[in-house]
C-alpha cells in the first residue's frame, strides 16, 4: 500500500535540416515525478543539432541550444529553482541499428539553470532498447538516470539528488 515510484515523462520534438550535418529543432516535453516533489514540469526548448557520426547502421548526435522551464511543486514541497527559469542545453544521442527497425540507443543532457539559480543544474541519461511493432511505431524500455543537483526539501526532509529507474513506453516517428 505504498507508492515507491510514480513518473511520467512525454515530449514532442521536431527537426529541421539546414545543412549536410546541421538540423535546427524545438522540443516539448512534460514531466511528473511526485516522489522527487515535482507535480508537474514544463520544458520548451530549441538549439542546434549536428551529426557527428552518420554510418549505416549507427549514428552520434551532439546538440547544444537552451530550455525554459515552468514547474510547481508538490504540496509542502520548496525549491531553490523557481517556478520558471531558463537553462542552457548540451545533449548526445547514440543510436546502433540492430535491424532496419530495432536498436539501441544512449542518450545523455545536461541542463545547468542560467539567472539566479546559475548553481542549479539537471542530468538526465538514458539507455534504451526500442523494437518495432511496425516501421512507425515502437516499443521502448530503457534505464533511466535523473540527478537535480539542488533537489526539493519536502516537509523539511531533503530529497534524493539522484532519481533511477526502469522505464518502458511506446515511440512513434513520422
């Protein structure tokens, strides 16, 4: 009768080439995570990707751009990063084909708070495997690790820097 873990996560991203290597993108996405005190929270980001690697059968991403976070806290939750603030963004994605369809991928941000929260950072990593149910859709499960260097303090207990977890859910591309 106790809840140990409780977190939702979804986005949308979008992507423009510009040149050979070089796409332009803005992203959303929405995160809940009750445990670690966040209610809801809110991310609009935008940057520059560029291909770093881009073999048949496997492919580096590095992205760099900025974010602007909105979230509210869970009841008797208090934060050191206000409800809005913006970061900046640096990220990778490795992706390895295992067929046409399926693969794995590692992926990895870092997210430090610009403003007055400038000691305040996020990194989130992610490993995957997604296999395909068709050419569009796919089935994701993954292992995933959140740090928030200056996590919420809850009823004055302060909470985990480092949030793991197991994670599975559904991808589609178009």
């Amino acid at each position: 009768d106790k809840v140990n873990t409780s977190f939702w996560n979804g986005g949308f991203r979008g992507d423009r080439t510009v040149a050979d290597r070089v796409s332009l993108f803005v992203a959303s996405r929405y995160d809940r995570n009750v445990l670690q005190g966040i209610e809801n929270r809110f991310q609009q980001g935008f940057g520059v990707t560029v291909k770093a690697v881009e073999q048949p059968r496997q492919k580096l991403q590095v992205a760099l751009g900025g974010s602007l976070f909105s979230q509210q806290l869970t009841p008797g939750s208090v934060a050191k990063v206000s409800r809005a603030f913006p970061a900046a963004r640096a990220a990778f994605d490795f992706k390895r084909n295992l067929t046409d369809v399926a693969y794995v991928q590692q992926s990895a941000e870092y997210l430090p708070a610009i403003g007055d929260t400038a000691s305040s950072y996020f990194v989130n990593a992610e490993s995957a495997v997604v296999a395909p149910l068709s050419k569009k859709v796919g089935l994701k499960v993954g292992y995933v690790i959140r740090y928030n260097s200056a996590p919420p303090v809850r009823n004055n207990v302060l909470l985990r820097t480092t949030d793991t977890f197991l994670s599975s859910g559904v991808t589609l591309t178009f």
